[in-house]
C-alpha cells in the first residue's frame, strides 16, 4: 500500500542501526523515480478505460436493480477512486516531494484507501451473493423479493465499512517538511503502524481469500453435478477469479508481514530493508494492476455484457465497430441454476 510505504521511502537516508552505520538507499530511490510514474501511468490507463467503460454500460442499459449489478457498479466505481489517486503517487515518487498541500493529501490519501478497501470489500459481496443464488436457493429468494432495497442497504453497509478501515490512514497523514523537502506520509506512533500492517494482511487478503476459497469450494460441486454446457466454463471462471486473486495479492501481503517483522526488530539489518522495499516496489504494481482485470473477469467475459459493451461502442464509434454483430443474450444465455431457481436477468450470470 502506496500510504504505507511513504514512511519508509522519506526515512530512507536517516535509518541508523545498532553498529552506528547509516543505511543509505540511494539505489531504490533512483529505482522508484524510474519504475513507479511508468508503471503507475499504465496502470491508471488501462484501468480507467475498463472500469469507466463498466459504468457506462451499467448506467445507460441497466432496467432493474439488483444485487449482482450493484455489486459489479460500485466495484468499477472503488476501482476508478483507487486509479484517480495515482496520478498523484506517480509525481510524488518521480519527484521525490509532495507539492499538492495537505488538503490534497488527505484528498488523495481518501481516495486512494477508500477505492482499495471499497474494491476488497465488494468483491467479497459478489461472492458470497453467489453463494447465496447457487447454494442457499430460498435465502436467494428472499432476497430477490427485496432487491432493490437489500441492494443500497447492503452497498452503504459496504461504503461504511471502507470508511471506518481507512479512516486512521486519511486521519493520521499529514504534510511535513524535512530538509526542506515536502512529504506527505502516515504520522502514527509505532502501535497504529503495527495495528496498519496487520490490517492490511487481514482485510487485503485473509477475510477475502478465505471467503472465496469457502463459497466456490461450495459452488463448484453443485455446478458439477447439473446437466449444462456452460457447466466447464462457470468453474474454470471461479476457478480463475480465486486463483488470480491469490496470484495478484499473495507476494504484496507477504512483504506487508515481512515489513511488519521487521518494525518489530525482526530482520533489523540495512541489507534486509533494501531488499524489503525494493520488493515492495514490484508487489505493490502487481497488486495495483489487479483493478486492471476486475472490468475482464467480472464484467467483460459474461455474453450479455459484451453485447451491451459492443453496442455502445457502435454508437460512438460507428466506422470501427460496425462490423461486429451481437447475439440476443436474452436467449443465448441459459442460467446454469435451472430446477426450483429463481431467474435473475443480471449482467453477471454466471
């Protein structure tokens, strides 16, 4: 996490240890002022377009509210807030200082933290909203009964949460200057840095791989045993979204818990957070990138959407895409979930 790693990158030059030695970390400096603003630009690119293209798609063709489209709406939407923040981290390690104010960084510093936690915590929902439509058929449809308002309810329940994990970051970040360089980093004493790390590891990956590996080790039996075609490609998609999941954020948590060991005195030596930060600055891009694919896997590959996604891009660009025909997704898409299931027109069907 870019907010947590400020500290480290601005007391780079000051860490003394136990022999009287200074560490010096000009190398991974240098290494960021090059690898982060490229990485992150792309970054910001490619996961604005997709996620933006989402929101236009839901907004202009959605007809009734429920659960999967909210889900997938507000997803796109903490990936955009995420994204909006990088521009900003991007100068701010190209130039090594912060030049925006201190409003601008608990501006950047909000976006950024809710947009991540918004992202964890919403995917989490479409899992277990999964779960609930496959597993547990007659929660499903109680809640199908209610859509519209279990959807807001559950949404704001959801923003409420990221609020409150982000609100000792947004709070505790503050714009200093040292050395006549303008920093803005997290300023907490040693406890919440020790609390911020463990949080990291259990909302940003234990509670949602735990989760996922729960609902689709019990989806996937039951789409096991039904008589589709789609059958194949319903597993290999949560079989995909696990995996990729734990793939995209495994090595950034584990450098969190490596950083966290090494606040602790652990590991306390000057060749040790060289090496820890210069893995940070390969982690953390890896873990960012995974917004990139969230608008491929969750949105992109279901029939339906691309039809609607294809259509749009006919209306704004009818010379390059009127060539590409859609297929009435009403009727080519057959829910997998047939005997006693409650039918649900939905942009992410399985």
């Amino acid at each position: 996490m870019f907010n947590m790693t400020t500290e480290e990158y601005s007391e780079y030059d000051n860490h003394t240890y136990n022999d009287f030695s200074v560490c010096h970390n000009t190398e991974v400096i240098d290494f960021r002022r090059l690898f982060l603003p490229t990485i992150y630009s792309i970054v910001f690119i490619m996961g604005f377009v997709g996620n933006a293209l989402v929101l236009c798609v839901l907004v202009k063709y959605h007809k009734s509210s429920n659960i999967s489209d909210v889900c997938l709406f507000n997803l796109a939407l903490s990936d955009l807030l995420f994204l909006i923040s990088l521009p900003f981290w991007a100068h701010y390690a190209a130039v090594s200082e912060w030049i925006f104010g201190s409003f601008m960084c608990h501006a950047v510093t909000a976006l950024y933290t809710l947009g991540f936690y918004g992202s964890i915590f919403f995917m989490i929902l479409m899992t277990i909203e999964r779960y609930f439509v496959i597993v547990l058929t007659f929660s499903s449809r109680f809640l199908m009964s209610r859509s519209v308002r279990v959807s807001i309810a559950v949404a704001l329940f959801i923003w409420t949460i990221s609020v409150g994990a982000s609100l000792p970051t947004i709070i505790f970040s503050q714009v200093k200057n040292e050395s006549n360089i303008w920093t803005c980093k997290v300023e907490n004493e040693k406890m919440w840095r020790h609390i911020s790390y463990i949080e990291m590891n259990v909302l940003g990956l234990i509670i949602p791989l735990s989760v996922m590996v729960f609902c689709y080790s019990r989806i996937i039996p039951i789409l096991m045993h039904m008589k589709s075609q789609k059958k194949n490609k319903a597993v290999k998609l949560m079989l995909v979204l696990v995996i990729v999941f734990f793939l995209f954020w495994m090595p950034y948590n584990i450098v969190i818990f490596l950083m966290f060991l090494h606040h602790l005195g652990y590991m306390n030596t000057c060749q040790w957070e060289k090496d820890l930060n210069m893995a940070m600055q390969w982690v953390e891009t890896i873990a960012f990138s995974h917004c990139c694919l969230n608008p491929i896997i969750y949105a992109f590959v279901g029939q339906k959407f691309r039809n609607l996604f294809l259509k749009i891009l006919k209306e704004w660009f009818p010379l390059c895409f009127s060539c590409y025909t859609t297929v009435d997704s009403e009727f080519s898409e057959k829910r997998i979930i047939r005997y006693s299931r409650p039918t649900m027109t939905s942009s992410t069907k399985i």
